[in-house]
C-alpha cells in the first residue's frame, strides 16, 4: 500500500461520515449508561473472565491498539519492538523491531490510531513517525521540523487533529541537575495541531493552545546507592491528566477537585461535578510501602528523608492513568493505596459524572480498549508481563 492511497480524498470523506455517525451513536449509549445506579457505582464490580491471551511474554508493555479483524498491534518500550497478536490463536510475531532504517525505532511510544486500520507510532530519539496498515509499516515520516517532538508527547489523533502536551514552567531544584523534562514541569500547556497528509509526511497547518493544566514537578533531590545516583522525584508527583479521543472530544482530568472536563469538537466545555473528596492521609507506613513500590530493585530502600516532600493525602490518581473507553468515557486508575485489596478505575462520560467502576488484582492494569473488549496486562513476580483480552463488561 502507498502512502497516497491509504488518504486518498475518497477514502477521508468515507472515514470522516463514519465518524459523524460514531459520535452520535456515543451519545445514544452513554445516556444509557449513566442510568448506573448509586448502589452499583459503589461496588466496583471485577471484569468479565478473559476469553483471549497472548502466548509469548512481553517485557515493557507500552500500549494496544485493536485493528479491525480482531487482531492487535501491541509495542513493547524496552524491546523496541512491535508485534501483531491474535487472540484467537494466543499467537504473537514481530512486525518491526529497533534500529535506524524504515519502519524501525529508536523508541516506541503508544500506539495513536488514526482512519481505519491506519496507526502512528512516535520516534521521539529519532524524530519522525512510523505510519502502519493493518499490520505492517508502510511508512516513516519525519517531524514537522515547526513542533519540538521531544518535548511533547501526543496523546491522540482526531480528524486531520493531534493533542499534545508540554511541560511549561520548569522548577529548579537545589543540588539537582536541570533539564526542561516533563518531571519538573510544573504546569503543562495543551494544544491541537492540525495538519495535512502527503508524500512527505504530516506537516503542521496550524496550532491551538487548549488549556493549560497542573504538571507534576513537586522538587527533586538526589541519592546515592552504591555507585548509582538516582534522580528522584516523589512517588505520588502528579500531573493532570489528557485524553484525545477519535471523535475529536478531549478529555481533561483535574487533581483539585477531582473531576473530568470535556470539551468538545466545536471547543465549547462541559465541566465536571466533583467526583469525591480528599483522599485517605499519606503515613509513614503508606510512604514506606510507596517507596517499595516505587522502586522494588533498589537496595537499601530510600528513606523518607531523602525524597522530596509528601503530599498529606493520597491523590485520585497518578500518571499515565486516564485512556480512552468505549461508549464516549474515559476510564481513570486510581491512585495505588497499600491498603487496598484491589486496583479500582473510574469511568466517567461526557456529562462528567460518575457511571461506572471496575476492580482488578493489583498486579493488572487497563491498557487499552476495543470495540467490545478491555485489554489487560498482568505482571507476574519476576516483571513478565502477558496480555489478556477480557469482554466489555
């Protein structure tokens, strides 16, 4: 397949009726889903039994993307490697792998589903984008040398539309080396690039900052543990959070209250009631036990004195917990809590209220949804990871 043919006029106008007609349908099936009782949002209910695996291990999931015949694109960060898994069969082969040329990676971030069966993966060492079909590379594009890649990271594509994100207002902590990273931003700008497709990759049309939102910088401090020194950062740092979901509606989750605020294709907002209030006091046992989770490797733990300050209680959630689910919500890992038997996830709609809640064991985590499915990956007591496909509850 060429890159010509796979956006050619005929085939955006048909993806971009479907995508009108989508929208609506989201509407439909969310007002009926906020008919979800008090009683049951309460009881956060588990998952459905998974009816599909993938066979082979993986070592650093980063994301799922589901293609139209049931199979999935899934990429591993550590590996640099993305595979092509079948649920049916629990087979999984590798479709690009690391290096410099066509199609490969010097990183791997999460899969950004486009039109179709068209998905981008971001390069940001090497600054460009692999563009697949189906299954396959087809294309490498470089960035749009207008937009600093690395310092934003893209959480989506809708209609022609990106969202990014970048980190603004970097703090400087005392005795800690400084560099302008996301984990010393302590605001964070949103924007949408609209861009246009051709031979030579996407560039850039235009840009629209959206909002401006909390970063994660709380401070930094610097440990020694042998002959390592660790650049630290608190485990319970947070920033708020950004999903872009196909349809063109964005998704912002707030820290203070806690709450979704959704704004939509036409950029006017619907903001959300809070969700709930302070969450449970940050003791020195949960601190212990955070730092431990934090850093399981690293021997002796840190100390408490050596980390940057503690927040006085548990936020709503911690970074990278807010994706895209099916019928027009956003699900939200809540914060890890030592105390807690169980991983629980907010989904919220586009009213902004609560709908539902689902559990999982702690050792599980939502990656990703499909049209009628959640994508689960399991860690076990050696870090290897699988992924499970459950049906949409």
């Amino acid at each position: 397949m060429s890159t010509c043919n796979s956006f050619a006029p005929r085939r955006w106008a048909r993806w971009l009726s479907a995508c009108v007609i989508v929208g609506c349908r989201v509407l439909i099936l969310e007002g009926a889903a906020t008919r979800t009782t008090t009683a049951q949002i309460d009881r956060p209910r588990p998952l459905k039994p998974a009816d599909g695996w993938l066979q082979e291990p993986l070592t650093a999931i980063g994301g799922v993307r589901e293609l139209s015949d049931g199979t999935v694109l899934v990429s591993d960060r550590q590996d640099l490697v993305v595979f092509l898994g079948d649920f049916r069969s629990h087979a999984i082969r590798r479709v690009a792998g690391a290096g410099e040329g066509p199609g490969e990676f010097r990183s791997v971030e999460k899969p950004i589903a486009m039109g179709g069966d068209s998905t981008l993966f971001a390069d940001r060492q090497l600054l460009r984008w692999v563009l697949f079909d189906g299954g396959r590379p087809v294309a490498t594009w470089k960035q749009d040398p207008s937009v600093n890649m690395r310092a934003q990271e893209t959480v989506g594509w809708a209609l022609g539309r990106t969202a990014t994100v970048q980190g603004v207002s970097h703090r400087r902590s005392v005795g800690v080396p400084f560099a302008r990273s996301r984990s010393n931003a302590e605001s964070l700008m949103v924007l949408i690039h609209e861009w246009t497709v051709g031979r030579g990759g996407l560039r850039r049309v235009r840009s629209d900052t959206v909002e401006r939102i909390i970063g994660r910088a709380q401070g930094q401090t610097v440990a020694r543990r042998g002959d390592l020194l660790y650049q630290l950062e608190n485990p319970l740092a947070v920033e708020e959070q950004v999903v872009y979901f196909r349809d063109g509606w964005l998704a912002l989750v707030r820290l203070a209250p806690y709450r979704v605020d959704w704004r939509a294709p036409d950029g006017s907002w619907r903001r959300g009631a809070p969700i709930e209030g302070v969450g449970p006091p940050v003791d020195a046992t949960m601190q212990r036990a955070l730092v431990a989770w934090q850093w399981p490797q690293v021997t002796p733990l840190f100390g408490n004195n050596e980390l940057p300050p503690w927040p006085r209680f548990l936020p709503p959630f911690l970074n990278d917990a807010a994706i895209a689910a099916p019928r027009g919500m956003v699900a939200i890992r809540r914060a890890y809590n030592p105390t807690a038997p169980a991983t629980v996830y907010d989904l919220v709609g586009r009213t902004g209220k609560l709908v539902d809640r689902i559990t999982l064991p702690v050792t599980e985590r939502i990656l990703g949804f499909g049209g009628n499915s959640v994508f689960v990956v399991g860690s076990d007591q050696d870090d290897v990871q699988r992924l499970y496909r459950h049906p949409w509850p």
